[in-house]
C-alpha cells in the first residue's frame, strides 16, 4: 500500500506491506523500480522523484518471497507561465481588455488561474473581459494537484482621460473682420498623448491650424477640447461677435428746410438756439434698443455753411432677415447737406453702444416731422470702416422719397404726429399750433414757426403713407 498513490515530486510517502508470513529471520525489504531492484532504505519516509513502481517480499533463511507491487502514478507539477501578455496595455478606464498566460505547462488538474493586484490577489473572473479601472498589476499562476507555480506579471499603465478645458479666452472677443486674435484654452487637465484642439463653427467642426493667430472673418464661435488616447472631451466655447464701431455714414435730405437754390438745407432752428442739446426722440415716444438719450455740446452747434447741425434724427439699424423689427436705435444730428453725423459732429454714426454685431442691415431714417425712409437693401456693416449709404443715390426701399420739380430728391414733409401717414391729423395738429414759435413737432418746414406754410406743405403731401414695413 501506498500512503498517497497520487503525490506530487517531493513529497514523502508511507510503503506498507500487507499480508504474507514471516519465516525464520525473516525482514519485509523494500525496492524501487523492480523487485530486487534499488532498495528503500526507509519505506515510511520514501521522498516521491517521480512515478515509479515499488516492490516488497519476505527476505529469510530459506531465501526470498515473490513480490508484492504497487505503482505512483502521482501527480505531475505544473512549470510556470513565462509572460503574462494584455491586449492593450495603453487601455483607457471604461475600456475591455483580455489577459493571456504565455509559455509554462500544465501539471495534474491545473487551472490556470489569473489575479489583480498581487500573486494570489483578487482572482480575475474572465480574463477575457476584464474592464480597466486605472493602472494595475495582474498576475497568472498554475494551480494544480501539486500545489500552485510561481506567478507570471504584467502592468497596465493604461492612458489616463483628459478633463474638459473649462473655458475659452479670446484676446479681443469684439474683434471685426480682418483682426487678428488668439485663443487659448482655461483649466482642464491633459490625459495620455493629449493634445488642445481648436475648431471654428462647430465642436469638431473646422480645425483651427494656429490658436495664437486666427484672422477674423466674421462673427463665429470657436471650440477647444482635448483629444487623446482614450478619446475626446466635450468643448469649451467663445464666441467672436464683431461690435460696429463708426457704423453708418448715411446722407438724405428734409423736404421742409431744403433750399434748392443752394442745394442745401436751412439751419433756422440751429441759428435760433432752439435745437435742444439732447436729443428729443425718447421723450417724443419713439423706442430706443441700445441707444436713448444722446446728448451733444454747444460747440457743436457753431459749425456753419454746408456742416451746420439742422436738427436730430433717428437712425434704425434691422437685420437682414427681418426688415420689421429694429435691433439697434441711435439718435444722431443731421448736417445741412445731408449728412447724418454722430452726437459730436463727425461723420458716422456709432452704434458701439448699442452692442450690434458686424453684418447686413437695413437701415431706416427717421424724422419727427418727415415720414420715415429705409435702406433699398440690407447694407454690409462690418465693423471696421463707417459703412456709406445716400438714399438719394442708392434708393429706397419701396421709393419712399419725393422727386421736387426741380429734380431735387427728398424725405416727405408733413407727418407731425408720425404715425406713418400724411393726413387731416396731421393738419389739424398744425392748425392747433399756430402761430407757435420754438421747437416744435408741428413746423415742418423747421423754421422755428408753425404757420401756413406748414399747414400748405402738410396739404400738398396728403395721403402720403411711409413705405417701411
């Protein structure tokens, strides 16, 4: 009998023998690997070197016995992996990776048994599907009848994911057509290989091929994110939104004071000290968006001859696509050949104030005793040059302006009340005001008297409707 018929190399096993007579002087002798072979000095401490048979008889005075045998088969012991290889050693946290033992042979029943963290860690339950949760060491050893070998090791250093950039800084978010601006991403950090990506319209839309020198095209948005081995980011966004400086550089003609012998209109209100020093549109009614309240100097009102200031205007800017609906109001002064210049007498409105963007707009002329006019088209304002319009040679939209016997192209006197229409109310408003000096909605001639000639002036335009939508 065999104590353990299936023990592993190098364990001890018991030999007993069992049965059979003992003759005179006889021992019980022990052999291995044939009867009379090598003797077992110790059949109760026998140190297993590998399968092998084993034999025992009754050695006495009158000889020998026959022998009884048994066998070990024992239990192989299994050598080691080499390698433990990863399908993706640059795999990303979220991502399935699979583990492979490489080399090594399996002994008696051996499993092949697969750990994170150390040798003998946390057993990997599929090794060929293993979801990464950061850097780590997995390990792979056999394990069988005789024991376990020593573990074969891998790392996954894995590729760390990026944070989102938290915002995008522009050096000149109003910058116009034709500037020069840089972008540069804030906060975020950068993951394995990361790389700032910049785009332009959309996230991952146009590439930006140099952040530090985007030339201004127009209104946009621009985009940054990280791109890395574990994928992309969400974007941070900035946008660029031209604001119109010196905007519009318009130029028409009021009926009421035109003198068309010189070609110009009279400045009777300015030489009377009766222009107001702010403007009288707001408290007239007329809604303001980013304007309101503009105010010249004295000063202003010195100039003469073809410059001189003959009252205030409204200027309207409307996008494009809504030619209904203002988006910008400013309030600025009108010159003696028609010229509408800003609140300090220079050419050019400026609508900085009112925040609009670079683009198409069309743009409408208003008066307190003159129905109102509007651009024949939407005109490019792009927020770098004063933007010219002159009604008079350019047109206006649904022919809103009056051709004088003589030629001479003006804006319809008459609509006092400026409700768009030229009517008995009107006339009437002129009739109640008679023989009023001072500034007044009811002289339209601008002469600083409400009298006939208003009234006559008012009649002659009846029925006269503003062609604006």
């Amino acid at each position: 009998m065999i104590s353990d018929s299936t023990a592993c190399v190098g364990d001890t096993i018991a030999l007993t023998a069992m049965g059979g007579t003992a003759g005179t002087n006889a021992t019980l002798v022990y052999y291995e690997g044939s009867c009379g072979g090598t003797v077992v000095a110790d059949p109760t401490a026998v140190v297993v070197t590998g399968p092998a048979d084993y034999f025992v008889r009754y050695e006495d005075d009158c000889g020998e016995t026959v022998c009884a045998m048994v066998s070990l088969v024992g239990s192989t012991s299994s050598t080691a992996p080499m390698a433990l290889m990863i399908s993706d050693s640059t795999a990303c946290v979220g991502d399935t990776i699979a583990l492979t033992a490489m080399g090594g042979t399996a002994g008696t029943n051996a499993t092949l048994v697969y750990y994170e963290g150390s040798c003998g860690g946390t057993v990997v339950a599929d090794p060929t599907a293993v979801v990464v949760t950061g850097p780590a060491d997995y390990f792979v050893r056999y394990e069988d009848d005789c024991g376990e070998t020593v573990c074969a090791m891998v790392s996954l250093v894995g590729s760390t994911s990026s944070t989102a950039p938290m915002a995008l800084m522009i050096s000149d978010s109003t910058a116009c057509v034709g500037d020069t601006i840089s972008l540069m991403a804030m906060g975020g950090t950068a993951g394995t290989n990361a790389t700032l990506v910049y785009y332009e319209g959309s996230c991952g839309g146009t590439l930006v091929a140099d952040p530090t020198a985007v030339v201004v095209t127009g209104p946009a948005d621009y985009f940054v994110r990280y791109e890395d081995n574990c994928g992309e980011t969400v974007c941070a966004m900035g946008s660029v939104s031209c604001v119109a400086g010196v905007a519009v550089e318009a130029s028409v003609q009021l009926e009421g004071p035109y003198d068309a012998t010189t070609m110009l209109m009279k400045d009777d209100l300015r030489v009377g000290g009766l222009i107001p020093l702010t403007e009288p549109y707001t408290a007239l009614g007329y809604a303001h968006i980013g304007g309101g309240g503009e105010a010249t100097v004295p000063t202003v009102f010195n100039t003469t001859g073809p410059d001189a200031i003959i009252d205030w205007v409204f200027v309207e800017l409307r996008a494009a696509a809504d030619n209904t609906t203002p988006v910008a109001t400013r309030s600025a002064l009108i010159q003696a050949d028609g010229d509408i210049v800003d609140v300090d007498g220079s050419a050019g409105v400026d609508f900085t104030s009112s925040g609009v963007a670079a683009g198409s707009y069309w743009i409408v002329v208003r008066h307190r005793t003159h129905l109102d006019i509007m651009s024949a088209t939407p005109v490019m304002i792009d927020g770098v040059t004063p933007t010219p319009y002159d009604y008079v040679a350019s047109g206006t939209f649904g022919g809103g302006l009056k051709t004088l016997g003589t030629g001479d192209i003006v804006m319809y006197e008459g609509d006092v009340n400026h409700d768009g229409v030229i009517n008995a109310a009107d006339r009437s408003a002129v009739w109640n005001a008679r023989n009023q000096t001072g500034y007044l909605e009811e002289d339209s001639s601008l002469n600083g008297v409400c009298n006939a000639a208003d009234r006559s002036q008012n009649w002659n335009n009846r029925n006269q409707l503003t062609k604006i939508p």
